[in-house]
C-alpha cells in the first residue's frame, strides 16, 4: 500500500487522518517479554484481533508499516461509500420530476465537494483506528514500521525484536493490475488512488465489471463523467446470478454507461489527447480514448517481504495457507483477513479475527466453513447474495426449487419508486430448508441479513413467513416468498381435501 499516495491532497482531513492512524511522531514501545499474540497489519482483521485478545487479558502488540485502518478505512468501504451516497443523492435530485420536483434534471453536481466530504468523514472516522486509541484505551503495545518473522516466534520490527507465544499475519491485499502493454507507461488509477482525486475526469475506462468496478463506474457517470466499462467476460458481476446482473446492467445503459462485454484490452498509449486504449473483441480491434482508466481487476496478498520463510509458514500466489481454524503451517502461527481468504470482505475479515482469537489463545477449533457469508456490491440498485446459487447446488447434486418475488409486487418499493429488483430463494427441494438467496433492491445490503439469520441458524423459510413484517417495507418481498412457498405446498391435491373439509362444517 502507498502511504504518500493515500494522504493526496494535502489538507486538514488528510492531515488530521495520518495524525490518528499513523502519526509522525510516534515512539514504538519497548517489549517486556513474550506477548500473547502479536498481529501483523492493522487493517479489519488485525485491528479486531488486537483489539478483542487485548480485552480478554492478553499481552498484545500491534505492528503496521502504513495506515491503521487498512483498505476499509483509507481506501474501501469508507471513502466508496461515501461517494456512492454522494452520487445517489445527485441521481435523486435530478430524477425527482415524479416526485414533485420541477426543473431539477439540469443540477450541478460538485465532484469537489464530495471528495472534500468523503475526506472530512474519513478523518473523522479514523479516531477509532488510531494508534492513540489502541495504546491509550484498549493497551495495545502499537509498533509504526514494517515487520519481518525472523524465526518461527519471533519477529522483527525497526530493529526490534518481538517474542510471541502465537502470531496473526493479517497483512491484507492490494490491487492487481493485469500486465496490458502500455497501461503503466500511461499511467491508471486503482481504488488505493482514485480518492485522492480533487478534479472529476471528462472519460473515464472501467477496466473489469466486478464489484469495485461497477460501484465506481456508476459514481463517476452520475457525477458527470462519460464512462466506458471494459469487461472480458460476457457478464458485468461475473459470479452473481444472470438475472440480477442483467438488471443492472439495463440501469447502467439507461444512465449513459458504456458496456464493453467480451472485451479485452490488449495495449494502451499515451497521447496529447489523453489515453488510448485498444479494445479487442473477436479478432476486432477498436479504439477508446479517455481522460483517466480505472482499474479493478482483481486483488494480490500482501506475503512479500514477511519473512514468512524464516518460520516455516507456507504461503503461494493466492495468500497465505491456512486450515479451516486459520492455522498456517507454523502451529505458532495465524493468519485472518485478505491474506488468507477467497472472499475479500471487511465483514469476512472482522469474522476470520473472532475465530482466530479463540483458536490462537484460548485452544478453540471454530472453523471456517462454518460460517455464513453474505456480500453486496452497493451500486444503484444493490446486488446482495447469501449462500449457494443454483450452480452451486446443482454442481452438488442438490435438487433445487427457486422462487423469485419482484419488488413491483411490494406496495412499499413502488410508493418509493424503487420498483427494480427483485428477491430469490433457492431451496432445497420438498423442504423449505433456504440453500441461498439474492436480491437485487436498492437497500439489498439492509435486507439480506435476515436471509443470512436463518440460514446461518437453520430455520427454513417458514420461520420467516411466521415472523410479522411492518407494512409498507420493502423487506415484505422476503415475507412474500415464503407466501410463494405456501401456496406451491398448495396442491390440488390438498386443495380439494380442504375443500371437502370445510363444506362438512358448514353442515
């Protein structure tokens, strides 16, 4: 991670920012003997490890070479989200016609300001990550500077030497840009630098349609960019369901985005104009200059420079090896978060740090795959998934009923005029036993948790069609599901059985 590139432009919220999360003035600590666990990276996963074996009583040291906070705080979900929010509430006031509003399809967006926002909260959120804080309030022994395993436990940080009785590498991940003729002599931005812009770019490439991507794509176009995505697969959000990223993909194209599906960059040249990149597509070659390309392809652990060697910890392109306790292949040795994981989530993070905590310190054996995963990509309308896909189960063997309920059938998503979407269910067939879920809906990132309780808990879809939902709200599309599933259990069958019981009664 850069650390000058993440503190551009200078100013308060960037100055106030490095202040907490790592301050120029800072003195290491010196240890006192062996520490219960000392964490390597202090990012989600390494600050929630710190920070929960520190209030179970552990002896605990912190090291970062960057920022506290990670990719989550300085360079993800806070500073995205933020302007995410910016921009949706651009969308609204310029679509508010409907509603009322007259006049308000010419608005002027001010990028500007949104970043100056963005950057102000994220300053002012970075008290909760701070060096200060860890030290202070939770006595966390916290070391600013890169550290290096210099034996299977012990590690290395500014020329001094730390023991542990057991360590977690939570070291993260970075972006990963493709090697494309050209892109780096031209120059790219990636999510660890896009937030230092102060300027909005007139064009602007998207290169790949996954997650970060999609979200930024969207930002940039409502914030007045033109913008181009460039995908190589036929899809944008490759793994999610067909349906729900086809929606998307119709509201991006209706909001003036570009979508290049089956397309792969093969160079790129710098020009007076701007950037030129040459898109291949079936043998055709086409041109797209643009001000500014955005890159979000993929992510690389960050395993260089660990001296994971140095303890015997196994390691290969995709992170760090872990069993399903987070075990590496040094029984000293943790590791949690991006480094380790195929599902880069903070949230995923923050759960791998809990089970770390009982499984380093306290001889528990939590796993893994034990664990529920839900995951959304917050573009307008959001697409969140719990669980299997169908494929998923199929590949199993595992006979599957779908049920899908669309939000034009929910009273409180059509008086909100967020009608687009939709909630699916994929059961197990003959029970009501839920193997995942999708939906696609403004606020799916609000509503998917409920599908992720029940089956994380076990409780089928009945469970939910017992539990009362406040009306109007558009998490009544969950409850209409398992009314859809009431009525498929309907048979003619039963039908005419219940029929004929009722008719005896009225006698």
């Amino acid at each position: 991670m850069t650390y000058d590139l993440m503190l551009k432009p200078d100013g308060e919220p960037n100055r106030i920012l490095a202040g907490n999360v790592h301050p120029a003035d800072w003195t290491n600590p010196q240890p006192a003997g062996r520490y219960d666990l000392v964490v390597i990276g202090g990012g989600t996963a390494g600050l929630v490890s710190a920070a929960g074996a520190a209030a179970l009583g552990a002896k605990v040291a912190l090291i970062e070479g960057g920022l506290l906070g990670g990719d989550c705080l300085n360079v993800g979900c806070v500073p995205s989200k933020a302007l995410i929010r910016a921009s949706r509430a651009v969308f609204d006031v310029r679509t508010s016609a409907a509603f009322g509003m007259a006049g308000a399809e010419g608005v002027e967006a001010d990028f500007g300001a949104a970043m100056e926002r963005m950057r102000r909260i994220r300053a002012d959120m970075s008290r909760h990550d701070s060096a200060w804080r860890f030290r202070d309030e939770l006595g966390v022994d916290v070391y600013l500077g890169q550290g290096k395993l210099t034996g299977p436990d012990s590690v290395e940080v500014e020329g001094t030497e730390l023991l542990f009785a057991r360590a977690a590498l939570c070291t993260g991940a970075r972006a990963a840009a493709p090697p494309i003729p050209g892109l780096a002599h031209a120059g790219y931005l990636t999510n660890e630098s896009v937030f230092s812009l102060t300027a909005l770019p007139g064009r602007v490439a998207v290169v790949g349609a996954g997650p970060i991507g999609c979200e930024l794509a969207q930002v940039f176009a409502r914030f007045g960019s033109q913008v181009t995505i460039v995908e190589r697969s036929g899809q944008i959000l490759g793994r999610e369901d067909r349906d729900a990223a086809q929606l998307l993909h119709s509201a991006f194209l209706r909001e003036g985005i570009r979508i290049e599906l089956g397309a792969a960059v093969n160079r790129v040249e710098q020009h007076s104009c701007g950037k030129r990149l040459f898109l291949e597509r079936e043998g055709t070659v086409s041109e797209l200059e643009v001000d500014e390309i955005l890159v979000g392809t993929g992510r690389a652990p960050n395993v260089e420079g660990l001296g994971l060697e140095n303890a015997g910890v196994e390691y290969d392109g995709k992170g760090i090896r872990v069993s399903d306790t987070l075990q590496t292949s040094n029984r000293r040795i943790f590791a949690a978060g991006d480094v380790c994981s195929a599902y880069k989530f903070t949230h995923m993070a923050d759960a791998h740090a809990r089970i770390l905590i009982a499984n380093a310190l306290f001889m528990g054996r939590k796993k893994v795959s034990a664990l529920t995963i839900p995951w959304c990509t917050y573009t307008d309308p959001e697409v969140a998934h719990v669980g299997m896909y169908e494929a998923d189960a199929d590949a199993r063997g595992i006979a599957v009923q779908t049920l899908t309920v669309p939000l034009s059938e929910v009273d409180r998503a059509v008086l909100d005029g967020e009608a687009e979407g939709f909630a699916r269910v994929h059961l197990k067939k003959g029970s009501d036993a839920i193997l995942g879920a999708t939906i696609v809906a403004r606020h799916a990132g609000e509503m998917i948790s409920e599908l992720s309780l029940a089956i994380g808990s076990g409780l089928g879809l009945s469970a939910i069609g017992n539990t009362i939902h406040p009306y109007p709200t558009q998490a009544e599309v969950i409850r209409k599901l398992a009314d859809a599933y009431n009525r498929n259990r309907l048979t003619p069958g039963l039908r005419k059985f219940l029929a004929t019981w009722l008719r005896l009664r009225r006698r």
